[in-house]
C-alpha cells in the first residue's frame, strides 16, 4: 500500500499533519496579486505552512506567492 501511495503522491505524508494555520495574505490580497481564484486556496495554505514553521518578512510575501503561484498546475 505504501508503495502505490508513495507513487501518486511523494509526499502524502508529509501532508497528513495537522492544520497550518492562517495565511499571512488574505484572499483578496492574493487576487490583486494576480494569482488566479482557483489557485489561491492552495498558495494561501502553502503560505500559512511556511509562515507556521519559519519567519518570513512580510514585504517577501508576494513574492513569494507569486512563485508558489507559478509552480502549481
């Protein structure tokens, strides 16, 4: 079973952990980033992730989600 988990998705366990947290960036923040709407649920919890284990300076996070943006599909 591990193994046709770790196929789909390499890092499905690192995902089961619990919540992240809140995002750094609202919603609206992010749509004026130009990040498209049906992307922004996925940056805002890549962000609130970041942000929980790291601190990051505010003024890098829209870049930061401009680039987060660009890597997924």
């Amino acid at each position: 079973m591990a193994r046709f988990v770790w196929s789909l998705n390499p890092l499905a366990i690192f995902h089961m952990r619990g919540p992240e947290g809140k995002s750094p960036l609202t919603a609206s923040e992010l749509a004026c980033l130009g990040i498209p709407k049906r992307k922004i649920p996925r940056v805002e919890a890549e962000l609130a992730r970041l942000c929980a284990e790291t601190e990051v300076d505010r003024a890098a996070l829209p870049a930061l989600a401009r680039q987060i943006a660009r890597q997924l599909l």
